[in-house]
C-alpha cells in the first residue's frame, strides 16, 4: 500500500513539474522539492509570473515566516523570487 502511495505522490509530482515547465518554468527554481508543503503553498498563492511579481523582500520574508521557514528567506531565495515574474511563459531570461 505505501509503494501504491509512493508512486503516486511521485506521478503527481511529475505531472506538476511538467506543467510548470510547460507554463512556468521559472516557479521550479524556487524550492527544491517541488511537492514540498511549501513549494505547494507558495503556488497556491501565486499560481503565475504575473502573481509572482507582487514579491519583495519582505512579502517573501512574511511568506516564509507564515510556512515556518525562518532564516530561509535571505536573498538568495528573494533574488530568485524576484526573477520569476520577469521569466515569460516559456521560462525566458529578463
């Protein structure tokens, strides 16, 4: 039964990373498990690029601190947020 719920979490997990790459690639590079509880909430909250470019520092810093993740906001992760709006559809460089 867990090998069942396994292969499926990984199905659905794939089926995501191939819709985002399809759509919005540069959401991928945000967290590095892409079925991660937090990698999950931060799409439900900004589903687009366009969404996504309502991200500052601190709006990803409160982002962070609402899905326990204190520390994790630095700038890495805030200068990786920030490209993401600038990303087209198809992922393209700003």
């Amino acid at each position: 039964m867990r090998d069942d719920h396994v292969a499926a979490r990984t199905a659905a997990t794939n089926q995501l990373g191939a819709l985002l790459e399809a759509h919005w690639p540069g959401a991928k590079a945000i967290f590095s498990r892409l079925g991660s509880e937090i990698a999950l909430a931060f799409l439900e909250d900004y589903p687009t690029p366009e969404a996504a470019g309502r991200l500052g520092e601190a709006r990803l810093a409160m982002f962070c601190r609402r899905h326990s993740l204190p520390g994790r906001s630095g700038s890495r992760r805030v200068a990786r947020a920030s490209s993401l709006s600038a990303c087209g559809a198809r992922g393209d460089q700003p």
